[in-house]
C-alpha cells in the first residue's frame, strides 16, 4: 500500500518558477499532488465549535489538525508516550469522524512503540470505518530491531549422539523456536548412530515447517565419520545416510553430495533429496534489515533509523547524491523519527532542489514522520507516501 498521505495546504515560499517548467517539459504535475486523505473531519477544536454553535465551513483536509501537529512534533522530539497518550485521546472509539489520516499515525504509532494489544484492539474498527484493509502488524519497536540485527543462539554438540538424545534435541528445539532460529556446532561430534539421526532428521523437518531458521557449523569432519559407516549397494542405516546428504548441503558440497545421491538412489532404489545449497543463509529468525541499506535503484537513496540535528551527515550525503540527478527516490522503510530541527534542514535542501527542477519522491514514510513533515510542508517540495 502507498498511499499518497497528505491533504491540501497552502506551499511555502519557493521559486515560482519549478513548477511551471515541469509543467511545460510535459513532466505532468509536481509533486505535490493531493489527494483526499485526511486528519481533521472532526478533530476537538471543531468539536468545541459546535458546541458553542459557532458553525463555520472549512476546506476538509487543509491542515494537519492542532492536536496531531502537537503529536507529530513530541513524537520527532521523543516524547512517544506523551504523542500515544495524545493520539488516543483524539482518536475516538466506537465511530467518529477523525480522518484516516489521524488514524493512521494511531496504529503506527502502536507499530512504532511495539504496542500490539493496543494496534489489534483498534485496528478492525479502522477497516470496519474506512473500508479497506488496515496496517498489518509489524513489531517496529527499537527492541524488535535489536532482537532481529542479533545473532541466534548457539549450541554446541559433542560426543556420541543416539536415541538417547532426544531429550537434548528437544531442548535444541525449545530454544530455536523461542528465538525463532539456532545455531547448532556439530564439530566435537564424534558419532551418530541411525537412530540418532532419525531423532536429528525429524528434528530439523519439524523446525523447518516452522520456518524456525537452523544453521549447522563445523558440519565437515561428521560428514567424514558418517560417511565411514556407509557402504553402496547395502540398504541399512537408511537415516544416516539422509542426514549426510543434509550435513552436505550445510556444508556447501554439492560435488560429494551428487555422488552420494546417486549411490543412494542404487543402494534403496529411490530418488534421493535434491541439493539445496545452506551454508552462508541467514536463519529465518535474522531478519535481512541486519544487513546495510542498499537502494533498488541507481536513484535511489536511503533514510534509516533516527535523524536528529541541522547538521545531520545523512543528509549532506543527500544533497551530494542529488547533485547529477534529475529525479531521486529515497526510501524511508527503516525511517523510525526524524528531529522537528532536521526535518527543517531536510525542507531546505529539497526547496533548493524543487527550484533545480528535480523531483524527488519519499516513500515508504511511517505515518508519524509523515505527520511531521506535513507540518513543516516538506510535502509541499516532495511526493510523500506511506509504508504499508
């Protein structure tokens, strides 16, 4: 979902010019386009209006809305509990006509601060309200970040390993899906017998449709030993033999694991696994955003975690980056804030920008900074949009 996030405001003071040189090099409109989303169908000042029967007709959408100004610029401060407090009492329960707007920076907010009881109580009346798929859950919470960024635990295997070891495996397995992956180190493994490996085997299939993420290290010198108890043409130990074609392909050795299939394929007269290189995978509980920021696209440029100050390094790059480039996309998927001083540094460099007759385009924006960069009109000079 990317949702064009702003209604119409009044721009700040640019070239007047940019706009219409777009326009007459068949650009179509500037980036600024608007469309129907909003915040402030009913917010508490018009409540209070009607209550004292001062009954004036406003342009829906042409502004933010006092009390999500305020949120937006405590949330870009760091006060979240103060924002939440703010946002939930504007936001009214059991109908209502707060724009979507509004309760958008609602539920992200909830995503925002790791609040899932909060978001899954709130969020059906949203669909129910706007009649469109809400949000999903998505932990965004600082904590969440660190726990994916941070390495699986780790096992470690030694001595002769039987039937008897279930015990131990289903510990194995405790800890993998508590930490939605493990690593298990299998190099002080002296020997597996075939009721062992059944045991193991069983183990690993279950976890992997969990999707629970499993990587097997120092696989090499088992490999070796298994293999030493194997001998082609005799249909015994049929499990050893599949947990060495498993160890194989941890290993990353599709040449042995090729000869040995074929050998088991004569041996019990059946088609063996099929190679699936695992070695160098991330586990499934690693989530890929461990991994630096890169953009999709030659164009592109990337805005993550907390951006504070007037003289923030990301944004200096930024203005160097767009120095040869006509149009640029930067991608605020892993954007959490940005500073109420920053955002102002942010609009600067892209009215400078805008008057080089350059588009830019932000997206995946969460909806509390898109607050803020409504109130400090930075969409008046870039196109906004949601993360999903």
């Amino acid at each position: 979902m990317a949702l064009p996030f702003f209604g119409r405001k009044s721009a700040p003071p640019r070239p007047a010019t940019a706009p219409e040189e777009r326009a007459a090099a068949g650009e179509g409109p500037p980036p600024t386009e608007l469309s129907g989303l909003d915040f402030t169908a009913s917010d508490h000042g018009r409540g209070l209006a009607h209550e004292a029967g001062q009954v004036e007709v406003q342009e829906c959408g042409a502004g933010i809305g006092a009390a999500f100004e305020e949120a937006a610029v405590l949330y870009a401060n760091g006060n979240d509990a103060e924002a939440l407090a703010l946002l939930e009492a504007a936001v009214p329960t059991e109908g209502g006509t707060v724009g979507e707007g509004a309760w958008l920076m609602l539920l992200d907010l909830y995503r925002l601060g790791g609040h899932r009881q909060r978001f899954e109580a709130r969020v059906l009346e949203y669909a129910t309200r706007f009649e469109r798929s809400p949000p999903p859950w998505e932990d965004l919470s600082p904590e969440a970040g660190r726990s994916k960024s941070a390495l699986p635990p780790l096992v470690n295997l030694n001595g002769q390993l039987s039937a008897a070891a279930a015990k131990q495996f289903e510990q194995i397995a405790a800890i993998a899906r508590r930490s939605g992956a493990v690593r298990i180190d299998v190099g002080k493994v002296r020997g597996v017998d075939d009721a062992g490996c059944g045991v193991w085997r069983r183990l690993l299939a279950e976890l992997a449709a969990e999707r629970v993420g499993v990587t097997l290290l120092n696989v090499q010198a088992l490999a070796d030993v298994l293999a030493g108890r194997l001998a082609p043409g005799r249909a015994e130990e049929r499990d050893t033999w599949l947990m060495l074609l498993e160890l194989l392909q941890y290993a990353g050795d599709q040449a042995r694991f090729e000869d040995l299939a074929v050998d088991y394929a004569v041996t019990f007269e059946e088609s063996p696994p099929s190679w699936e290189c695992r070695v160098g995978l991330p586990p499934a509980g690693v989530a890929a955003s461990a991994a630096p920021a890169a953009p999709a696209d030659a164009d592109g440029f990337v805005f993550e975690g907390e951006l504070s100050g007037a003289a923030n390094d990301t944004l200096k790059r930024l203005a160097a980056f767009a120095a040869d480039r006509r149009e640029l996309r930067i991608d605020c998927a892993r954007l959490r804030r940005i500073d109420f001083v920053c955002a102002g540094t942010l609009f600067n460099i892209l009215v400078t920008l805008q008057a080089q007759g350059k588009l830019v385009s932000l997206v995946n924006v969460n909806a509390m900074v898109a607050g803020l960069l409504r109130v400090m009109s930075v969409d008046q000079v870039a196109h906004v949009t949601l993360r999903p």
